[in-house]
C-alpha cells in the first residue's frame, strides 16, 4: 500500500451531499479508504457537524438545499483557511464557481466521480496536510493545532497557547500514555534555557485551565503523562 493511502486511514472526512442514493454508495466506498466518514444531508448540517466533529477533509457537493456548498465553505472559511477542501460539480457550475477562487479549494470533481479522480483528490489533500499547513493532534473533546499553536475546541472556540506550553503539550501528545521525564521537558520545551520544576508547574497549571478536560497527569519526582 502506498504511504499516502496508509496516511489517508488515519484521517476524518465530513462528506456532504443531499442525494441519499449517491450519498451512500459514495460514502460506502469512502469507508474503505479513512478512519471515518461523516454524512451530512445539507450545508446547514455539514456545518452542525463541522463544529462539532472537526473533520481533517472536507469533500461536499455543491448544489444543497438550505445552504449550498459554496455558502458552507464560506462560513469555514471564515476561520479556517487550512482544512483541504473538495468540490463536487457539474460541468453547468463553472461560472458559479468564479466566487469561490479565494476560497483555496483543493480540487473540483465532475459529476459523474471516477474512482480514480476521487482518490486523486484525496491524495492532494494528505499531501497538503503532511505539508504542514493542518496538523492536529488528538485531545479529549477538542483538538491540538500544533502549528499555530492552538486549541479548537467543540463548538468553534479557539484558545491560544504559548511558545512553551504548545511545545510541551505537543511532546506529551506525541508520547500519549507514556511518561516524558523532567530533563526531556527541559529538552524539548526549555531548550537551551534552564527549567526550574517551580516553572515547569507553573506552566502546567496556565495549560490545565486552557484544556477542557485536563488529563495531564503528574508522576512525581519523574514527569509528567497525557492520559487517555
């Protein structure tokens, strides 16, 4: 298998489209291909569950009742200009899609979707994901962004960390369960600085009360861990 498909299995994809006939099957196929898929019937509940899941990829059609395509990836827009983005569209769209330029969208699908053009797509969006430009890590209800520093929380709420308290997050992250020890704290986080255990709780504290459900747990006179 290649890297990016083996990518693609860890990821969540919020699909919309108000057709259940091609919903489905489309969804089906998906399945086989991403950690999960979210369906959604129309704009407004693809947005409901945007907020509310935030999904890694967003693949959506674009004539819905309710809100259209073009209207949801506005609204997302507002906020986040990272999430890739694909377009589902007949080839009778193409001057509608003039508004929607800068609305960064990763690819356009014509209906009727080859298989092949679907995964081409897909592979544009890991690809931009690996890239940088929307990296995430897993908290419990909200998400860790890494890159900007960031975390999104249930309902759209975005809370900004510090240099240092988005280095230290990210570590106890990436080594989920595990327990990372002071001097690789001092490490990674410190850096060339030098880290009192006087500091180090004082920059856990200001990240507990920024997480919605802390599970930063203290293992004394060792480290700390991030508990599932």
């Amino acid at each position: 298998m290649e890297l990016w498909l083996e990518k693609l299995k860890s990821l969540k994809l919020l699909y919309a489209e108000d057709e259940e006939g091609i919903r489905k099957p489309m969804a089906n196929t998906l399945a086989y291909y991403l950690k999960e898929v979210l369906e959604a019937r129309d704009g407004e509940e693809a947005l409901d569950i945007y907020y509310e899941q935030r999904p890694d990829i967003i693949l959506t059609d674009l004539r819905m009742p309710r809100k259209d395509g073009l209207d949801m990836v506005k609204e997302i827009r507002k906020n986040d200009k990272k999430t890739p983005i694909l377009m589902i569209t007949a080839h009778t769209d193409k001057e509608y899609l003039l508004s929607a330029i800068e609305l960064k969208i990763e690819k356009y699908l014509i209906k009727p979707i080859a298989l092949n053009e679907l995964l081409s797509g897909l592979k544009l969006c890991v690809s931009e994901i690996e890239s940088g430009r929307s990296l995430f890590l897993e908290c419990k209800n909200c998400k860790f962004d890494f890159k900007n520093r960031r975390i999104l929380h249930e309902g759209g709420k975005e809370t900004e960390l510090t240099h240092k308290e988005s280095d230290f997050l990210e570590l106890l992250l990436r080594k989920k369960g595990m327990i990372v020890s002071y001097e690789e704290i001092e490490l990674n986080v410190w850096k060339e600085e030098f880290m009192s255990i006087a500091a180090l709780r004082t920059l856990v504290k200001s990240l507990r009360k920024k997480l919605p459900n802390s599970s930063i747990k203290n293992h004394s006179q060792t480290g700390y861990s991030f508990e599932v």
